[in-house]
C-alpha cells in the first residue's frame, strides 16, 4: 500500500462524521495476544485447539473443560496492556465522530485503553467475567481463576453447581440478539466502516461489511493477510495496524 493510499484513508478519517470500527484478534497482536488464523495464530498452530471452542465439545467432555480452564489461566490476557491501536481508537472517540467499537475480541483492551465501555459492542463477548451454562448466574472472572490457582480444575457454578464457562460465545452458541442488534445499528449509521485486525471470515460478524457497503458507508480494511471483502473494499492497508491507526487518526 502506498504513502498515497494511506493519505487518502487519513483524510477519510477526517472528513467522516460518523466511524463505526469492528476489531479483530490481529489489535491486540501488539499486546501480546497471538490471534487466531495469522500465520502465528492459535489455531494455525494447532488446529485440534479450535476443538475447546465447541459448545458441544465442552458441555460433554470434562477434559475438554479442564483444557480450556487450564488454557484460560495461563492465557496472555491477565497480563496484556492496551497498545497504540487501542489507545488511537480512544483518541478517535475523543473527536466525537465514533459511532461504536463492534468487536469480535473477548479481552477488554479496549475498555482498558478508555474506550467508553457503553460504545464498546462484544460480539463474541467477554473473559472478563464467567457464567453458568444452567442457571446463567455470572461472576468476574478473577473469582474463577482464583479457584483454578488454589488447584480446581473444573470449577463448578458456587450458586447451583453447575457448569461455568467464560461469558464468551463458542463454535455452536448463538449470539445476544440485542448486541447483535446494536451492532447493526452502528454500522448502519455510519459513512465509514473500517474493519480492523480481522480475518472476516466470521459470520454474522463479517456480514457488518456488507450491511454497511448497503447503506454507502466507505469500507476501509486494515489487516495483515488478505479478507474475503478486499475486492470491494475502498480502501486496503497491510501496514502494522499498532502504526498505522495512530497516523490514520491523527
């Protein structure tokens, strides 16, 4: 991508009254969280990983669940920072023209960075917190890692015993209908839609581009590898997304 075509996305940024923004695994890259189907991914590596991810698998399976228990307690996230591209997101909402942040990632960088938390849309919600899969009482995730550090392996719900998961959305879950909902609201009121760190090979969240090309919004595309929707997007930038979001925002 030349110097030229990152001018003219910079100077789509600024002349755009309304930026909705959905993010990938690949944002968080720079703080130290692996994605999942770049070439360094999670489940490039190991594709029986994606195995964990299954609703099915782990309602099942007790193994499964101590896998991903002991995945999640050893995961980057409890450690990982925002980096520049989170922090030029909240710059951006400092302007007054972001719509929202549709995000596809469960670790909360954004809301860390200061990203308003009512302008943050979890599509595939949160790790932040766990919830039971029979009673659906939810509790901060801390509380659970606590009790895998002091040598649970698979911690049941403490309210009704039963099954506890992280309040993320597996292979196999539906997703909320209202942040769903919210999520086409965004991306229908905005005149730029920019996908960011995100493979688009995800439905419905990669649908958003779509749904915002129909209501003539830009799309503009910031990522590493190529997506399913670069052939119609506007505008699309390969450079590192924690360098080049800063300067499209500033």
């Amino acid at each position: 991508m030349s110097a030229n075509s990152a001018t003219e996305v910079a100077r789509r940024f600024g002349e755009a009254a309304s930026i909705t923004v959905l993010t990938g695994a690949g944002i968080s890259t720079d703080s130290g969280i692996p994605d999942f189907r770049g070439p360094q991914g999670v489940w490039t590596k190991n594709p029986a990983a994606q195995y964990l991810f299954t609703i099915d698998n782990y309602l099942a399976d007790p193994d499964v669940r101590r896998q991903a228990w002991a995945a999640r307690l050893a995961s980057p996230m409890w450690t990982a920072e925002p980096n520049a591209a989170h922090r030029a997101l909240v710059d951006l909402e400092r302007t007054g023209r972001l719509r929202a942040i549709i995000t596809q990632n469960t670790d909360g960088l954004h809301q860390a960075a200061g990203s308003d938390p009512a302008r943050v849309i979890e599509i595939h919600g949160t790790a932040r917190e766990a919830a039971c899969l029979d009673c659906g009482t939810r509790m901060p995730m801390t509380e659970v890692l606590a009790r895998l550090e002091a040598g649970e392996t698979d911690p049941p719900c403490p309210a009704c015993g039963g099954i506890l998961k992280a309040a993320t959305i597996s292979f196999g879950q539906q997703l909320d209908p209202d942040v769903l909902e919210a999520a086409a609201d965004a991306t229908g009121d905005a005149d730029l839609f920019v996908a960011i760190g995100t493979s688009l090979g995800v439905y419905p969240a990669a649908g958003l581009c779509d749904y915002a090309l129909a209501g003539g919004a830009s799309l503009v595309i910031v990522n590493a590898e190529p997506t399913p929707y670069d052939a119609v997007a506007d505008a699309v930038l390969r450079e590192p997304i924690g360098e080049i979001l800063p300067y499209l925002v500033g």
